[in-house]
C-alpha cells in the first residue's frame, strides 16, 4: 500500500528550517539593496556665493541709479628726479664716501714737545752707544792685528839674526859687537850685519831704522828729519830697482801702530832718500820695507 507523501517527516522541511531559509533570503536581498543604493557616493555640495555688494568707489552716496564707470585714464608717472652727480666745469661737485671721521682730542702742545724730545734723546743716546760700541771693537781689533804683526815680525827677526849671526860669524871668538860698551851685539833685530848705524839714530825720538829687502844690503838709510813730539812705528813700503833706488814708498802699511799725518810725511820722505846695494840679477822692481821707529825722549 503506498503512502501519501504528505504524511512523510523527511520529504518536507521542519517550520525552523523554513524560518532560517527565510532569513537568510531577506539578508542577501537588502544587502544587494545596500550594495546598489546605499553605498554611492554623494555629489559634492555647492559652494555659497558669499553675499553680493554693490558697486561703487566710495564709502558714502546717495541716490537709486547705478552711474557710469569713469573714462579710463592712463597712469602718467612724474617724471624722474635730475641727476645729482653732473659735475660742470665751473663748479666740480666735492663728495665723500667715507664716513665722518671721529673727533680729535686736543694734545697738549708742552706735553707733546717734551715727548718728542725725550724721543729725540733716547734715539741720539742710542746712537752714540752704538758708534761707540763700533768703535771699541774696532780699537780692540786693531790692537790685536799690531800684536800679531809685532810677533810675527819678531819671530822672523829672531831667526833671520840667529841664520845671519851663525853664517858670518863662523871660526871666530867674538861674543859681542858695539860701540857703547858692555856685553851685548849692539843694534836692532831687523838690521844689516855690514852697517855700522846700531839703531840710535840722531833725530828727535828716533829709536832706530831696520828694513827689509830680501837679503839685499844697503848704502845709505838716512834719519827721518823729525822735530814733532809724537810717538809711534811707521812701515814704509819700498819699491827698488836693480841700481838700488827707492822709485815708489808708501808710509802706513801693515804693522804700523800710528797713522799721524805728520810722521807718515817724514817717514816716507827719509824712505825715498835710501840707496840699496845695485843687484842686477835683482827683479826689475825688487819690493821691502823699511820701518822707522819714533819715541818720545
């Protein structure tokens, strides 16, 4: 016998299943509703327009007639300032780019004078310091040159007499020579062993004349004509040709201790009067010196 399908559970849903379905159908179509209608962007808002005014150029009138624009005129600018650097010929424009310069302070004129010269002083002691200074070391210098002349005119002195004294005086007993007595070889270093002038001479404080020549003798050595107190040893530079005649002196040179005008006169006059022994096979022009010491007695 077949059923009525009516009667069966299973072929019909439950009243639960029916609401649920219901439901979910109403769900899904409000929200396409949504999606369609709902979610569109609105239009942007107008802006406002703000409140309009009237037209005018004043703040003040009166009257219901808007009047007409005025004719348009054209700006006309004033014309350009005249140029103040135009320098003419008959007056020159003075400017000054520089600023004002600042005060000046009144200067005592007493004051200022005292300090120029205190300057003035100070730089003139100053400079006599120094020339004196100059001075001292010059003198200072000199007198160790003359020391170290002396010395070394000495050394070849000491050992010219010692060579000359054993050459001539070879095989003989004589221990001394001289007029004026006594022991001793009477004379000066720097002489001739074959002149009999010992060096006392006869001028006014002249001590003596020594010379040297190379070895060469000489004939005569005159005195210094000297009547002047002063003191001093004046070198005269000699220049001989070959008959033994003093052509050229020079009072002044290396190993002197005194440049006194005067003595430097007499001194080159006497060197000038001198004769050498004549030497042919002497240079043409045969240079020494003669030196003439002047004391004080």
């Amino acid at each position: 016998m077949q059923q009525h399908p009516n009667n069966d559970p299973y072929r019909f849903p439950s009243e639960r299943g029916k609401g649920l379905a219901g439901t979910i159908l109403i769900h899904l179509a409000v929200l396409v509703l949504c999606m369609l209608f709902g979610f569109s962007i609105p239009p942007p808002p107008e802006e406002e327009a703000g409140i309009l005014v009237n037209f005018g150029t004043d703040e003040t009138g009166l009257g219901l007639i808007e009047p007409s624009s005025p004719a348009y005129q054209e700006d006309v600018s004033p014309p350009p300032p005249p140029e103040t650097g135009i320098v003419t010929d008959d007056e020159p424009l003075l400017t000054q780019d520089n600023e004002e310069a600042p005060e000046v302070k009144k200067v005592d004129p007493e004051a200022e004078k005292k300090r120029l010269e205190q300057i003035e002083t100070e730089r003139i002691q100053r400079e006599q310091a120094e020339a004196e200074r100059i001075r001292t070391e010059q003198e200072e210098i000199e007198r160790k040159r003359i020391e170290a002349e002396q010395q070394r005119q000495a050394d070849i002195m000491d050992r010219t007499r010692k060579a000359l004294e054993g050459s001539k005086n070879a095989g003989t007993s004589s221990t001394g020579e001289g007029v004026a007595g006594g022991e001793g070889n009477q004379g000066v270093p720097s002489g001739d062993l074959n002149s009999q002038n010992r060096g006392e001479g006869g001028g006014t404080g002249n001590s003596g004349i020594s010379y040297e020549l190379g070895g060469r003798g000489f004939q005569k050595l005159p005195l210094p004509e000297y009547d002047y107190q002063g003191e001093g040893r004046v070198v005269v530079e000699v220049s001989v040709d070959r008959s033994g005649k003093v052509i050229q002196a020079v009072p002044g040179i290396k190993g002197s201790s005194t440049l006194d005008e005067y003595l430097l006169k007499v001194a080159k006059d006497a060197a000038l009067q001198a004769q050498f022994d004549v030497k042919s096979d002497a240079p043409v022009i045969q240079k020494g010196t003669i030196t003439y010491n002047f004391i004080l007695k």
